[in-house]
C-alpha cells in the first residue's frame, strides 16, 4: 500500500518534466520559445500603435490644412510632416504586423511538434493498466487537440488582447490630451465592455459545451451506426436506424439553438456598445467642439478613434469564449495524459542481464483489481534453461503471470525474480529486452510485413527477416500477398487471419535474441498441421532458454520439462508429462478428456472441476 502511495507522485525521469495544470503547461512552452515571443510582443505593440496612431495622423493633417487655409498659405508645403507621419505609420503595420507573421510561420509548427513530442514521450511511460482504461483513439486525439490549443492560446493572447489592450491604451492617451471628460467617457465605455463580454463569454460556455457535447454524441451514434451497417442490413433496419438517429439529430438541434440565441444575445450587446460609443463620442465632442474647446483635427480623430475601437472590440466576447474553450481543452488532455506514471524505474535502477536465466516468483500476492485476488502467497521457482508448460482453465491466471515477470503489472507483495534480481529494481528496457513474448492475440504496426518482423530487431537485415519468417512458416503466406513483404497488415494487424499474425510474432521472436521466451498460447490459431510444422522452429527457438509455455491444447505441452497446473490462483500439480499422468489428479483427467482437442471452456469446466474433485473424493 505504501508503495502504491509512493509511485502515484511519480513520473519516469526519463519522461519530460511536464506540469499538471494548465497554465503551467502554456508556460513551460512559453518560455521555451521566449525570444521568439518576446520579438512577437515587441511587432504586435509596433503595429498595434501605428493603427491607433492612425486617427492622430490625420488629426495633424487636418489641423495642418485647416490652419493653411485659414493664413491662406500653401497647402502642400505646410502638410508636408503630417503626411510623412501618417505614410510611416502605414509603412510600420505592414512591417511589424508581416515580421511578426513570418516569426508565426516558422515558431508555429514548431511549437505544435514539441508540445506533441513531449507528449506523446510522457505517454509512452504510461503502465499497460493505463491503456487498458484510456482508448488509443482518444489519447491519440488529446495530444493533437492539446498542441493545437496550446499555440492559439497563445495566439489569442498575441494577436487579440494584447493589441486591444495596446490601442485601448493609446486612445486613452490620446483622448485625455483632447479632453479629460473624452478621456474619461471612454475609459468608462471600455471598462464596462470588458467585463461585460467577458461575463458573457463565460455564462455562454455553458451553453457552448453542452452543444459540443450533443455534436460528438451525434457524429459517435453515426460512427456505431456505420460499423454495424451489417447488422441494420442483416435485420432489415435501416428505417429504425434513421429514425434513431432522427432523435439525436434533434437534440443536436436544441441545443445549437440554444447557443446561437445566447451569442445572438451577445451580439445584441456589441452593436448597441458600438452604437453608444459612436453617438456618445461624437456628440460629446461635437459639443465640446462648439464650445470651441477643440480643433476640427481633434473632432475627426475622436471619431475615427471610436471607429477603429468598435471594429477592434467587436469580437471580444466570442474571443474570450475561443480561450476559454482552448484552456478547458488544454485543462481536459492535460488532465488525461500527464498524470503520475504507476509503473517506473528506480532511481538506482541497474541494467539486467540475464546470465542462467532462473525466475523466481517469492510470496507474490496481485490482484488486478482491489478486492479480488488474483494470486495469494504464490510461490514458483522456474531453473535455468528450463520449459515450463503452465495449464489452467480460462481466467485462471496464466497471462497474468507473464504480465508480473515482464512488469507489466505489479505485485502487492512479494516479489518477482529474474537470477536473483527482483524485476522492480532493474530498468524495464533492460528487462523487456532479456525477453522475447508472443502474446496470446499479438497486434501488429500497420507497417509492411517486412517492418513489422524486423521489430525484433531493428538492425536485421532483409535477409534475416526472411530466414524468420521461414522459420516461422510465415515466408509462404508472406510470398502470396499482394505485395510481399511490402505488404501493409491494416489497422493492428486485422488484414491478416489469426494464425498468420500469430507467425508474424514468433518470427519477431526469433529475431530477437532473448535469454527468456513467453509464449501465451502462441500457436492456438494454427490448425493442427500448421502447428506439427512449426513445432520443428519452436524447438530450435526454444534451446537455450528459459521458457514459459501457456497451451489450452495439451499436446504442446508434453515435450516440455514441467507443466504447472493453475487452478484459482494457486498450483494445484506440478511435474512433467509423465508425472502428472501418473499423479492421475487434474491433469491426467484433463488430458484423457481432451483427445487431442481442447481443454473445455470455463462454464463447463468449473462444473468438470467439480466433478473431479467430487470423483477424488470417492476414490
Ligand atoms: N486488466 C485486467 N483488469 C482486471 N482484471 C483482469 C485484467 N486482466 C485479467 N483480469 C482478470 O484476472 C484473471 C486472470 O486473468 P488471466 O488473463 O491471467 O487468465 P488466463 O489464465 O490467461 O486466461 P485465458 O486462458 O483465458 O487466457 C481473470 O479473472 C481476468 O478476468
Ligand atoms: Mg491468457
């Protein structure tokens, strides 16, 4: 238990130092890429200014000309600096605001592959009882829904708030030198539409996600509604199937209503803000103009101020929603992906190096889940080169095993040992590397064959792969494919049958030169031909090593040194082929019932179970 409380605060050190929380996280990358920022904040504020700087421009020309016209002096002459600032200020958003998109261009894919890269490296440290409760499908979509958000975040704040702020500011400024009461009228104005759109924007999120929410249900009902076409066609319900999706689609409906209403409502606030602005400045000014407090330059920049704010402002409230949005996204797959690591190596982890090859199961107590045990006090010594058969009906705990020796899954208590070395202590790479696992429904790349079996080890040559996969009786099937070993498998390997998946891995296998082999039911989708043929590759894969063979079909396993028998947890018999028959306990009756075929599933087998023990008792 104190173990359990250790790991959960943990990350692999060799996975990236990611934070937890979301601003955190938009910080790290923040100050990764900081000169780049920093250059980016410097055009933004330079471009920002030369569009608010705009009105000012024409203020000077304006007063300029007017004064002209007044002394009856040349025009032309006397604009002359005013219209060099204001053909400046025109020359300086194109610069700022176009180096600032260059630096965009080159920072913006790389920021989005970093933030995948690390990502996707945390990920991988994740234990296997991760993965088996987070879909593949949605990790997959959270890394790519993270990285995006994260840079519009940043986007947002760049390229939207920090302008505004900056051409609020510089209104501001220009204003109170008008006029303090301008001044003040629009500090108010701005003041009140802040907070009000962000208010909004926030009261609309509510509304927004729950229409996210019906969009992806509705396009999930389709995707289900898709894969099962078969069964509409086979049951003759395509009618049924429209008109249940009729009722999602309707419901997608609502609730878009429902938030177009409330962005309509926002926009309902934009315009009369706009049309207060607009009518309260230049009435303001035009009174003030009148009173004769201000020059005819001063009245039009007023006004062109509050147009170029109002065009500037109009979107905030739909912006501030975006971020938020982009923040929950950033807060949702953050949550998801960078969490503790459960399985990960010590500090002082050491290689292992598996020289006898000896596994030692001490005391193991597991359980997958709490509260329901899979191994109590279990004890197994497996010796140095050895074959071990294990045997047991389905659910018995066989996989599970081979799940603890290779550390995929750790143990409550005890421990597992491989020459001496308990598995917790030596790193996982060095560990997975001593040992080579066909899995009882082993999943392939979709990658060309070739690539797929070179997977055992990298540095093979095409020749090697060739001589496995002959070895594996794999050369064959491989030769009739469309396109040989160039051939793509499909998504996890589903363009193949499951007896030639099966010959794919142990090819792999062979390739990799490990001290120890696993092999969960490595050969149960082979006919029986197939099988005698392969038994020949597996001998030969087999000498040498320390191995664990997991069979239903009991025939496979009668060559082997020793065979286990698992029966809830514990092993009931232990001893080879000849032994257990002579024992005349579980086995013997297994294999006598079996005639060559299968051992019987678990229904009937607790019941054969109890049948036995009960024929035990009376004997
Ligand atoms: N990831 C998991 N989470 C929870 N329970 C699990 C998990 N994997 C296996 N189990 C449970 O642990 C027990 C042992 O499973 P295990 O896979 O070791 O059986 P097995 O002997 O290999 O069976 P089979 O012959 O069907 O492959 C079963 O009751 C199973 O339901
Ligand atoms: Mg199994």
């Amino acid at each position: 238990m104190e173990q359990v409380v250790e790991t959960n605060t943990s990350r692999a050190p060799q996975a990236p130092p990611l934070p937890g929380t979301p601003v955190d996280f938009c910080l790290r990358y923040a100050r990764a890429y900081w000169m780049p920022f920093a250059v980016m904040v410097i055009f933004e504020a330079g471009q920002a200014s030369c569009s608010i700087l705009l009105p000012y421009a024409i203020k000077q020309i304006m007063d300029t000309v007017d004064r002209a016209g007044r002394i009856g002096q040349d025009v032309w002459s006397s604009v002359d600096s005013p219209l060099w600032l204001f053909g400046l200020l025109n020359l300086g958003i194109v610069i700022f605001s176009r180096s600032s998109g260059a630096i965009l261009v080159i920072l913006g894919p790389a920021l989005r592959r970093r933030i995948r890269r690390e990502l996707f490296a945390y990920l991988q440290h994740h234990s296997q009882r991760y993965f088996l409760s987070n879909f593949a499908g949605s990790l997959a979509t959270r890394i790519a829904e993270v990285s995006l958000s994260v840079a519009q975040i940043m986007w947002t704040v760049l390229f939207d708030f920090w302008p505004l702020i900056i051409s609020f500011s510089v209104s501001l400024v220009l204003l109170f030198g008008v006029n303090v009461n301008l001044g003040a009228a629009l500090g108010a104005w701005i003041a009140i539409y802040v907070v009000v759109s962000y208010v909004l924007a926030q009261r609309c999120r509510h509304y927004a996600r729950n229409y996210a929410a019906a969009r992806s249900l509705v396009s999930g009902k389709i995707v289900d509604s898709v894969t099962n076409i078969m069964n509409a066609k086979l049951f003759a319900r395509r009618d049924f199937e429209r008109t249940y999706l009729d009722g999602y689609l309707n419901m997608e409906v609502k609730r878009a209503r429902e938030t177009f209403w409330y962005m309509e409502r926002i926009r309902w606030f934009q315009f009369l803000s706009a049309m207060v602005l607009m009518i309260g400045i230049i009435g303001f000014a035009l009174k003030i103009w009148s009173e004769g407090r201000m020059s005819v330059g001063e009245f039009a920049m007023a006004a062109s101020l509050s147009l170029l704010l109002i065009e500037q402002a109009r979107g905030l409230s739909r912006r501030f929603l975006e971020f938020f949005e982009y923040v929950g996204n950033v807060h949702d797959g953050v949550g998801m992906i960078v969490r503790p690591h459960d399985v990960i190596d010590d500090d002082g982890a050491t290689a292992l190096e598996v020289r006898a090859g000896e596994i030692e199961f001490k005391h193991v107590d597991f359980s997958y889940v709490q509260g329901k045990p899979v191994f109590k006090d279990l004890n197994i010594l497996i010796r140095s080169r050895e074959k071990i058969g294990l045997v047991g009906f389905s659910g018995s705990g066989k996989s599970t095993i081979l799940n603890l020796i290779l550390r995929l899954f750790e143990p409550q208590a005890g421990s597992v040992l491989i020459d001496g070395h308990d598995v917790q202590t030596v790193s996982q790479e060095s560990l997975r590397s001593a040992i080579a696992m066909i899995p009882q429904d082993p999943m392939l790349f979709h990658r060309t064959l070739m690539e797929n079996i070179r997977y055992g080890r990298l540095d093979a040559t095409d020749d090697e792969v060739i001589d496995a996969a002959q070895k594996a009786h794999a050369h064959e099937f491989i030769l009739d494919a469309e396109h040989g070993y160039d051939s793509l498998v499909g998504e996890r390997g589903v363009k193949l049958s499951g007896g030639q998946r099966q010959r794919i891995a142990l090819a792999r296998a062979v390739l990799k030169e490990a001290s120890i082999l696993l092999l969960d039911e490595a050969t149960s989708s082979l006919d029986s031909v197939t099988e005698k043929h392969i038994q020949d590759s597996l001998a030969y894969l087999m000498e040498n090593k320390t191995v664990l063979v997991i069979a239903h079909r009991l025939s496979t396993l009668a060559n082997l040194d020793r065979i286990l028998v698992f029966h809830d947890g514990t092993i009931v018999e232990d001893g080879n082929h000849a032994e257990l028959l002579e024992l005349r306990g579980h086995y013997a009756k297994l294999w006598s019932m079996q005639a060559g075929g299968f051992l019987p599933d678990v229904e009937e087998a607790s019941s054969d179970f109890d049948i036995l023990e009960h024929e035990e008792a009376h004997q």
